[in-house]
C-alpha cells in the first residue's frame, strides 16, 4: 500500500499549500531575468558587438526616418493649381511632390477609360478584391467556387467592355428572348431539383449578358481604352484562371506513363522555364500575326495574356508535381485496388491531397505572377506599371518619378503582402497537425 | 537483400505478355489512342501554324534565313566588352549584347549571393533590431515587382545632379547623372600577370588544402593551411607584380567640359539594373540561406559544441555542409532567375541580348530569327547554369550507403 500512501501524502501537501493566507504571495523574478530591461539586454545589448550593431542601425534609423517624414511629409506639396510645377521644381531632392499623384492618380488607376465611366473600372476593382477575399477564405473551398468565379470573371467583362454596342455581347431581340427561356427553364428545372446550381447559374450569366448593358446602358467602351490596375487584375486573374486547370493537366501529364505525352509535357515546362518571360512576350506580340492565317487578327491584350498563361502553367505545372510526387504510393495503390479509373483516381483521390500539399507554393508562385505581369510594360500595353510610367511623359510632370512610383509600389505591395501574409497563416494552419 | 531477390526462382521469369486485344478495356490500347490522339492535335497544330507563317511570310515579302547576321548592322551600343563599331556585322552586335548579358549575370550573382548570404544571416541574428530589420528589407523587397525597383532606381540615378555638381562621397568617386566614376589603374603587363599569378595562387591553395586534408585523414593531425594559402593567393602576385617593376598610376576620373574623362565608368543604365537585380535577388537568397541553417537539427549544434568546438568552427564544419545540401538547388534557381530577369534591361535601355535582338528585329523585319535568337541564348545560359549546379550539388550531397 506505499504508492497509495505517497499520493496520499503528495495530495495533503498540495492541500496545505493552498490554504490562503499561508501561501507567500507570488513573487516576481528579478529585474535582470524578467521584464523590459532583461529583454532589451538579451536582444539588443548582449555583447559587445550587438551592442554596437544595435547602436549603429539606431542611428542609421534614426536618420533615415527623419529624412524620408521630411522629404515625404513635411516639405510635401499635395496640390498644385493646374498644373503649375513650377513649386514643386524648386523643392526638388528636398521635399516630394505628391501633387503629380493627386493630378494623375486616376489615369494610373484607370488609364485611357472614359472619364465619366471610371466608375465601372472602380466597381471591377472591388469585384476582383471580393473575389479574392472569397476564394481565401477556407469555409467556401466547395465546387460552388468554380461557378462563383465564372459569375464574377463574366461580370467583370460586362463592365469593363459595356453592353449595348458590344459586339457578340447578344444584341439580338431573340438572343435575348432566348436567354430569358433558358433563364426560366433553367430555374423550373433547379427549384424540381433536376439539375444542380450549375447550370441555372450559367443561364443567369447569358441572361446578364443579353440584358445588363442595355439595361444600364453602358457605352461600350473597346479593350485598346482599357487601362491601369484593372488590366493588371485582368491578367492576373485569367491567366490564373486558365493557368490552373492547364498546369495540372500538364503535371499530370509528366508523370504520365504514356512516353509521347510524358514527353510532350516535358518539353513544354522546360522550354517554357529556361526562357525569360519577356521573349514570350515579345513572340506574343511580334510572332503572333505571322502564326495566324490572313485577316484573323488577335487583340495585343488577349495575345500578352495567352502568354502570361503559357507562362505561367508551366511554373505551376512543377509546384503541382511536386504535389504529386509527395502523395504515398500507397493512396495511388489503394485507388487501384478500389478499381477506380484513371479519371476517377486523380479527381477524387490525387488531386485533393496533392493540392493540399502545394497550396502555400501556389499562392507564393502567384505573388511571383502577379508581380510579372507588370512586364506586359515592354510590349506596350496599359497595365498598373505602364499606367504610372506614362503620367510622367507630360512634359509639366517630368521628373516626378520616383513619388510616381511609390505610389504604384504601394498598390503593388499591398496586394503581394496580403496574399504573402495569406500563405504563411495557411502554411501554420495546414501544418498544425505536424506540430508538436 | 537484393541477392535473394534475384536468386528467387519467381522473380527471374517475366510475367507473361499478355496478347493486345484490340478492345477499348485494353489499357495498352488506350494508351495507345490517347498518345496518337494529343500527339496528332499537337502535330496539326503546328503543322496548322507553320503553313500560315510561311503564307504570311511570302504575302509580306520577308526572307527567312539567317543570312542577315553577317550584314552590317549600323546600330550603336554604348557598352561593350570586346571591340565594336557600328559598321560591325549583326552577328557581332549580338555577340556583344550576349557578353553584356553574361557581365550583369556574373556580377549580379556574385553580389546577390553576397549580400544575401548576409542579409539570411542576419535575420537569423540574436539582436533584435537586427533581425527585424532583415526580415523587413525581405518583405518590402519581395513583395515589389522587379520591374518597378528597376524603374524606380534608374529614375533616382537620372535624378541626380549633372557631371558639373557630381555627388563625392570619398575622394575620386563621383555619381552623377553620367554614372558612377572610379579611380581605376592604368592596366599594363605586370597587372595581367598578377592577375594570372593571383589564379595560379588560388589554385595552388586550394590543391594544399586537399593536400593538407588527406595528410589529416591518414595521420589524424590537423595542419593549417591558411598560411600557405595566404603566402600563395596574396604573396604570389605581389612578388610577381613587384619583380616586373612594380607599375602604379591611378587613372583618377577629371571634370572636362561637360563631362568626366579617365576613370572607370559604370554607366546609369548598368548601375541601375545591377543594383535592382541584386537588392531583388539578394532578399530571395536569403530566405534561402535562412531556411538552410535553420533545416539543420538543433541537436547537430549542441553536438559540436559538447565537442569544444568554437561558434566559427561550428558553423564552417558541421552547419553549412549540411546547410548546404537545403540551400543550393533552390539557390540554383535563383541563379536562373537572376540571368533571365537582366532581360528586363530592355526596360531602362542598357543594351543586352534582348535589347539588340529586338533592335536587329525591328530594322531587319526578321521577328522569327531575333526571338529564336534570344531564347537560344537564353536556353543555353539556363541549361549551363543547371548542369554546373547539378554537377555542384551531386559532389556535395549527403554519401549514404
């Protein structure tokens, strides 16, 4: 009975220890081993060395923060009476001249668009934000997203471009007559539950599409005027939106046991990676005319963006590989076992673990993508980057650069540190379980 | 255990092949149609695309060919390696443009990696501020467009002041809106052979350390090694250049007219695509070193210093090794990022391989041939890059049985 009795005796001390009043209040650990002052000499003044480092880049703070709220703040001019720069030439290199973003930041926002329509780039920009906001969030990571993004990516053209002019966009009575039939009949046969969500929604968007522009009567407004950090998100988001689906073919393909696809998918990801992505962009824009028959002409953004997702499936396609490859055998093996087909496998086992896998690389590969399409730049199209370069070509304005470009790398940077912050958060949750 | 594999009676028969039915539930022959299939789209495709070229090559009245390459090419370039003049042929002037690639390449990677290393280091530092002020200077920097870092400095060097009021932080160097000037020697024979006594110092250094490391091997006592290899890498040249003559007259940068004559001169153009590249690539470099050191147990560590092993003596033999078997195939892809990011020169005008290739397109109508160029050039420099790399990487893996 000894064990009983030390749990016994254990327990009675413990007992004893709590009766109030007995208990020494808790004490404090000393000033040196605890609180602000212990911790700024572990960090900052540990050695000698650190001591001077810390001291050091104190200064070099210091100094650099006093120079940057003055130049950017203090001695800053916000406004000038149009366009009179005169002001902000003589405070040149000594206080910034942040009237050039309040003239110009609609043209870098909106470029070339109609002045009375900026509302509609506005509104796309929001669109593609909630897009955003909505496809990170992990309780809406369900097919309805496929159907979600396809609505929004189909609205986003109807505002860009506008309805009633646009030509495709059904400007036919009976086009539209057509979209209403299927819009009811789609709707009848979702509320008897025939057919999912997918398909009512599709017919909602023809419906859209037949009817939002006229009804809104938006100007048309063609691609050549579009402009800005709409363009930007445009490239981005189709081009990850077709990226996608093709890099996965594309992986799938390279671990394919077929050899002339395996080795069509291989020439494709390696000759894609080892060439930069301005000679893509070069070809798209100098070689594509010459590849398509006579009179057929593609428009320049549509071209640049061909190649952007050419680009960009190939990265990809290796970050979703590499997924593959970190999937056990044993979940290939086991779908064998089950019968499944090949199809059957890879969407309903693979994939959904694989992808797992890979999504903190994804979202870093997109950053990286997101960040490359500024270089449509050198082809000449109207992007965020281009946008901001050519507010400074009016000669009123020229030498204004660098508080032009500030302002675009903050655009640029609030984006990349959202979808950065993003994939690190997502890293720690998928990981959790691996923590111990 | 592979022995008794092979020696199983059942494992040195085949399976038996299994005759093709000619039936769709046959996986060969499914394999069989998809691969005809995807292969006969794509093969249309191209087929599709190659005829339309040629058509609308004929309609345009455009030869293809490489015959262009050896006319004169009349295009002026303002930096180059080797001689060149405009009345020089395309094929020089693209030569010339590869060169200025490899320039910006090798030097950008050597400081990327440089200051990279530093920068990984100290985000991994014991001082706070430090540390903070690494990871900063990686997040802003990543989360930029390299394009708009490059515009953004090439902009703040053209905003310099002009030759006349040239910026003069130390004695003989000056940043204007020219570029950088630095006081440079008067190359002359004895340098070159200095130069070539430096290597042969390098080398023979190199081979006593292996020396000194086989000696260590086989009788177990260290030797130092760092002062032969001091007396070879620094002692060597000096003692060459000195018994030459010992030449030295500093070319020193002088205010001209309008402009600076003498000196060593970095363009604005170079300048800023250098530093943009190596400030973009250096933040990416080190995370990597970061994640490196970091991928080595905690306990390896601990181990070396229950050994009495110092924290330099830590790091160097038993921290990097292994770090480095985490950090050089992803480095390796910097590398390559590195090299084909300076094709954004064309941006800010310095005069690469794609900057003359897309000059050379414009005046000779010869889109195909130019971009075939470019990404030739630049599929050889990428597959060079990673065989070295791959080459480097098998010689330091881990030796496992």
């Amino acid at each position: 009975m000894a064990p009983a009795d030390t749990t016994t005796r254990v327990q009675l001390e413990t007992a004893v220890a709590r009766v109030p009043g007995e208990a020494s209040a808790p004490r404090s650990p000393p000033m040196t081993a605890a609180g602000p002052v212990a911790w700024l000499r572990a960090n900052l003044f540990s050695s000698w060395l650190s001591t001077a480092v810390t001291l050091l880049l104190i200064y070099l703070i210091a100094r650099f923060t006093i120079g940057f709220v003055e130049w950017a703040f203090v001695n800053a001019i916000w406004e000038v009476p149009n366009n009179q720069t005169q002001a902000c030439r003589e405070l040149k290199g000594i206080g910034a001249c942040w009237a050039v973003v309040t003239e110009k930041h609609r043209f870098i926002l909106f470029g070339t668009y109609p002045y009375e329509e900026h509302w509609r780039p506005a509104l796309v920009i929001l669109l593609f934000v909630a897009l955003y906001v909505v496809s990170a969030m992990r309780r809406f990571w369900r097919k309805e997203l496929v159907t979600v993004w396809a609505g929004a990516l189909t609205l986003i053209g109807i505002l860009m471009w506008g309805g009633n002019t646009a030509p495709g966009l059904l400007p036919q009575p009976w086009e539209q007559l057509l979209a209403l039939a299927l819009l009811l009949g789609a709707g009848f046969a979702y509320v008897r539950g025939w057919i999912g969500m997918l398909w009512p929604t599709a017919a909602l968007v023809y419906a859209l599409l037949a009817w939002v522009g006229p009804v809104l009567d938006m100007p048309y407004v063609p691609q050549e005027r579009w402009g800005g950090l709409p363009i930007t998100l445009i490239l981005a988001t189709f081009g990850l939106a077709f990226a996608f689906p093709l890099s996965i073919l594309v992986a799938l393909g390279r671990r394919s046991s077929l050899p002339a696809i395996k080795t069509l998918c291989v020439l494709y990801v390696e000759l894609i990676r080892g060439v930069p992505l301005i000679s893509l962009l070069f070809m798209a824009s100098v070689m594509f005319p010459l590849f398509l028959p006579e009179g057929m002409n593609i428009d320049k953004l549509l071209r640049a963006q061909i190649a952007i997702i050419l680009f960009a499936g190939a990265y990809l396609a290796e970050v979703v590989r590499g997924g593959l490859q970190a999937l056990p055998k044993g979940q290939y093996e086991a779908a064998d076992a089950l019968g499944l087909t090949y199809w059957q496998k890879t969407g309903l086992i693979v994939l959904p673990q694989a992808l797992r896998l890979v999504i903190p690389p994804l979202v870093n590969t997109f950053i990286g993508f997101f960040k490359d399409t500024s270089l449509v730049l050198i082809i000449g199209i109207f992007d965020l980057l281009t946008a901001g370069k050519t507010a400074i070509v009016e000669p009123a304005w020229q030498g204004f650069g660098v508080e032009v470009y500030v302002f675009v790398g903050v655009i640029y940077f609030m984006f990349c540190f959202a979808m950065s912050r993003y994939s690190q958060n997502l890293e720690a949750e998928l990981n959790r379980h691996r923590r111990r | 255990m592979s022995d008794a594999t092979t020696d199983d009676p059942r494992h040195l028969r085949a399976p038996p092949r299994r005759p093709i039915r000619l039936s769709w539930s046959d996986e060969r022959v499914r394999g069989l149609v998809w691969q005809v299939l995807v292969v006969g789209v794509v093969v249309a495709i191209v087929w599709w695309l190659v005829r339309n070229t040629a058509h609308n090559l004929e309609v345009r009245r455009i030869a293809t060919g490489f015959g262009f390459l050896g006319r004169e090419a009349g295009l002026p370039i303002g930096e180059h390696v080797i001689d060149y003049s405009p009345t020089d042929t395309y094929a020089r002037a693209l030569l010339v443009g590869v060169l200025n690639t490899l320039k910006v390449s090798v030097i950008g990677i050597v400081l990327a990696t440089i200051i990279g290393t530093a920068i990984g280091i100290a985000r991994l530092s014991r001082n706070w501020l430090l540390a903070r002020l690494a990871s900063v200077y990686v997040e802003v920097i990543r989360d930029l467009p390299l394009l708009l870092q490059l515009l953004f400095w090439y902009t703040i060097l053209q905003g310099l002041p002009g030759p006349r009021q040239a910026l003069n932080p130390v004695d003989g160097v000056y940043l204007s809106n020219r570029g950088l000037k630095l006081p440079w020697i008067e190359w002359q024979g004895a340098h070159t052979a200095a130069l070539l006594a430096l290597l042969a110092g390098v080398a023979g250094a190199w081979l006593y350390a292996r020396w000194a490391r086989a000696r260590q091997m086989a009788d177990g006592r260290p030797r130092r090694v760092w002062p032969a290899a001091v007396l070879l890498v620094v002692g060597l040249p000096l003692a060459v250049w000195a018994a030459m003559g010992a030449p030295w007259t500093v070319d020193r940068p002088v205010l001209r007219g309008f402009n600076f004559t003498g000196g060593l001169t970095v363009s604005p153009e170079f300048f800023a695509l250098l530093v943009g590249l190596v400030t973009y690539t250096a933040a990416f470099i080190a995370e990597i070193v970061r994640a490196g050191i970091l991928a080595v147990n905690q306990g390896q560590w601990e181990a070396a210093q229950a050994l009495g092993l110092r924290h330099g003596q830590v790091l160097r033999l038993i921290v990097l090794p292994q770090a480095l078997r985490v950090i050089v195939p992803p480095m390796t892809s910097q590398y390559l990022n590195l090299t084909k990011n300076s094709s954004l020169a064309v941006a800010i005008g310095y005069q690469d391989i794609v900057s003359i290739a897309n000059t050379t397109l414009n005046q000779t109508g010869q889109a195909i041939e130019g971009i075939a160029i470019i990404m030739a050039v630049y599929l050889t420099i990428s597959l060079s890059i990673s065989a070295f790399m791959n080459w480097y990487n098998a010689r330091i893996a881990l030796v496992e049985r």
